[in-house]
C-alpha cells in the first residue's frame, strides 16, 4: 500500500550540496507563497522548475502525473544519521509544506534489498524523490531498494541494474536511474555483460516502461568501475575518456546536465549552458571533474534514431537530452528531524534524471498511456519544425573535465544535438502533447 503523507549525506557527485540562502528554514520559513525563490537565492524551487520548464500550465489543465507511478532505484540504509541519513517520509512531509505541494503518495519495495528500516535515504535518495514530485506532483513514487554494496564493484552494480530494470518494470511506467543501479564506464564491463544489461532494458521497454539514466558529472570521463568512490569525489587514478553505462544503452534516454538561469521572482527561463567546470566545484586532489557527462560509445551502434543526425558519429551518442544539474543554480531539496528543515541546494544528473522522468509521467497521462521506448519519438520531434519550442537548443559550454595534470578534453556544446547536452532541455507544455503523440516508437 503506498503511504500518503500529510503536508502541514555523504556528498556525492551526483549529489552537489551548498546552502540554499534560508539553510536553517523551519516549515514556516521565509519562503514566498507562490513558492518563488527569494529566500533561497541560489535554488530553484519546485514552483520556479516548474515554469522554467514550461510545466506550470500543464499542471494548471490538471496534467500532474495522477495515475503515473515513477521508480527510483535507491541504496537501502540501516542506521538513521541525520543530516546525512534521513527519515524519507518526514524529509517529504517538510518538502511539501515549504513549497505548497500536495502530499507525496509513496511506497517501498525491499525485495532485492530487505531492511529493518527503508525509510532512511542519504541526500541522493531525497533529491530523487523529491525532483519527481516537484514536477508531477501527483505522481505515485516506488522507491525500489537495492543493497549498499550495489556500486562496490561492476559485478555487484551490473546485478543491481538488473535486479532494478526487471523488478522496477512491474512496478510502474517510469524508472528513474541516479546513482543506484548505475555501472560505471563502459570499460568495466564486457560485451557479454554489456549485453545481459540491454536484455533487462529491452524486457522494460517490452512492458511498456521508459527508462531513463543519469549521464553521470564527470564530464568526457568515465567513471571507474568502484563507482562509489567516484560518486563520493575521488578522483581516478586513470582517467580515460569515455560514457558510462547505463546511459549509453540505446534504449534509455540518457539525461545530462545543464546550468539553469531563470527568474528569481517568477521562475522564468532566461538562458541555459552546458554543465561544465565553470560551475562544478574543486575535486578532492585539486582537480575540477564536474560536468555534464556525455561522448560516444564503444559498446552500442549508433541506433536508427540518431541516423543522419548532425554532430552524431558511427556508434552511439550520449546524452539525448539535458536538464538543470549545476549546484551553482542547484534545487532546493528539504531535509528534516521532524521538527525542524533544512533547505540546501543540489545538483549533478541526479536532479536532470528524475526532472525528465517527471515529464515522462507527465506525457504518459497526457496520452492515457504508457509511452514506453521515447528515443524516437525524442528526436521526430527534435528533428522536425517544433525543436525550438519544445527544447531549450544548448550552444555554451563543454564538458572537458581536469585531473591534475591531466585534462580530458570533451565536447563542445553546439546548435542541435550534441554529446553534452543532447538536444536540450524541455519546454514541457509543447513537449508534452507532441511526446504523446508520437510515442511509443519502436526499439533501435
């Protein structure tokens, strides 16, 4: 039965945590009604999402996820440790009454992780929760357990990403992948192993579910194969360029990152560059390797929806499309003891991922359908007379990461698609009907 709560970490890449203006703001705080961001000068509230990303008169016409069901693989906890490791359910209830948003419908499911407690999240698992909810607000949030040791290692995350594509696809239309149930680069695994995952992927989109996967913050770098280590900021030893799976399996849309610059006041969007080191923070060794992740596979053909594609080369491109990740204009997310909140701002694809697996949920009950496999159907639209109403087009930046002394070069964003940013962010109230539209395209 899903939990309706009544509204009144280790930092990780992926997970970029500043304070947010109001860092010790009760429910009640100095937070304006109409939810813009005042109080909270360096993140974006739901409200203020919500409009850059065109989604506020969808909402109005009562398009809100109702009758959608979102899942969100995360790492199960076992010890409460705020402010690191939370309570989820009071973390939403404060979220929801900061920002006037109606009360979250979640549930967990432990069957590949089984807890005394599976309510604790650290900060990556709220941040997930609550992008979703503050873009399909109506939506119903499965959050699926996998264990702690899921990103120790490829074997442990390749069983995890399995366990999470072929359980979360029973349980709902979308399924939104951060950091839990992610791999590394694709050098940790083999073509076998490769192909292990793609078969759980391909049995999700058969049911109807779309999958959609964090394009990971190092930017033109892969990550290692201990993927925990770079989640937590160490940097690699040896880093090579590179795309990580599993944004990079043709059948998920791979989400990269961006930096948001919208109205304080209304929520506005004004402009939006590529994720990159002017907005990432220092690496732990002096190095900066925070941007948005994307390049080209070595694993995956370049599928039939990328064909002809300008800026695409012979083998898959990564990402498809982007969002706000940057923690320089991160999102407001919501911790709390119950008693007292704490307002910070977050960033990294971990917030792009969850905000694009809201629009899904959103087109999914604008067609009164599952939409299932988006590629295709992303990039008709992209390709056709609609691009510059439904994407904001990224033509700044570039996801060249350092390690000193070594700098992998990336990619420069560019007019149309391009393998930092993919074909942009969305404006969701033209997106929207046309994803419902042309949905459902087929796989390849």
């Amino acid at each position: 039965m899903f939990i309706r709560i009544a509204a009144a970490g280790i930092v990780l890449t992926g997970l970029l945590a500043a304070a947010c203006g109001a860092t010790q703001a009760t429910a009640s705080s100095s937070t304006p009604a109409d939810g813009s961001c005042v109080a909270l000068a360096t993140c974006y509230t739901p409200r203020q999402l919500q409009v850059a990303y065109g989604v506020k008169p969808l909402l109005d016409r009562g398009i809100t996820g109702r009758g959608q069901t979102v899942v969100l693989p995360e790492l199960a906890e076992s010890e409460l440790n705020p402010p690191l490791v939370t309570d989820l359910r009071q973390d939403m209830t404060a979220y929801d009454t900061q920002f006037g948003l109606p009360a979250a419908r979640m549930r967990v499911v432990t069957t590949l992780a089984s807890t005394h407690s599976p309510w604790l999240a650290f900060g990556e698992e709220v941040l997930d929760v609550e992008m979703v909810h503050a873009l399909a607000p109506d939506a119903s949030l499965v959050i699926l357990l996998v264990p702690s040791t899921s990103l120790d290692n490829a074997s442990n995350a390749i069983s995890a990403a399995v366990g999470s594509l072929r359980l979360g696809s029973t349980e709902g239309g979308v399924i939104s992948i951060s950091a839990a149930a992610q791999i590394g680069g694709e050098q940790c695994v083999n073509r076998a192993q490769a192909s292990r995952v793609n078969a759980a992927v391909q049995t999700a989109v058969d049911r109807g579910t779309t999958v959609v996967a964090a394009s990971g913050d190092m930017g033109a770098a892969a990550y290692t194969c201990d993927v925990y280590s770079a989640l937590t900021g160490t940097p690699p030893a040896n880093p090579i360029k590179g795309v990580n799976l599993l944004a990079s399996d043709p059948l998920i849309l791979g989400a990269g990152g961006t930096s948001l610059t919208a109205s304080p006041t209304t929520g506005a969007w004004i402009s939006e560059t590529a994720w990159g080191l002017a907005s990432g923070n220092p690496g732990n060794a002096g190095g900066s390797f925070q941007a948005s992740g994307g390049g080209f596979s070595q694993l995956f053909a370049r599928p039939a929806y990328q064909a002809g594609v300008p800026g695409t080369r012979a083998t898959r491109g990564v990402p498809d499309v982007s969002a706000d990740a940057s923690d320089r204009t991160g999102v407001a997310v919501v911790f709390s003891n119950g008693t007292q909140s704490v307002v910070q701002s977050h960033g990294g694809t971990s917030a792009s991922a969850p905000i694009w697996a809201a629009m899904i949920a959103l087109a999914d009950q604008y067609a009164g359908h599952r939409l299932g496999f988006v590629n295709p159907a992303i990039y008709r639209i992209a390709r056709g007379p609609a691009y510059h109403r439904a994407f904001h087009d990224i033509t700044t930046g570039d996801n060249t990461v350092q390690f000193p002394p070594l700098t992998i070069t990336g990619y420069q964003a560019a007019p149309g698609w391009d393998p930092v940013t993919g074909w942009g962010s969305p404006d969701a109230q033209v997106l929207i009907p046309l994803l419902a539209r042309f949905g459902a395209g087929r796989t390849g």
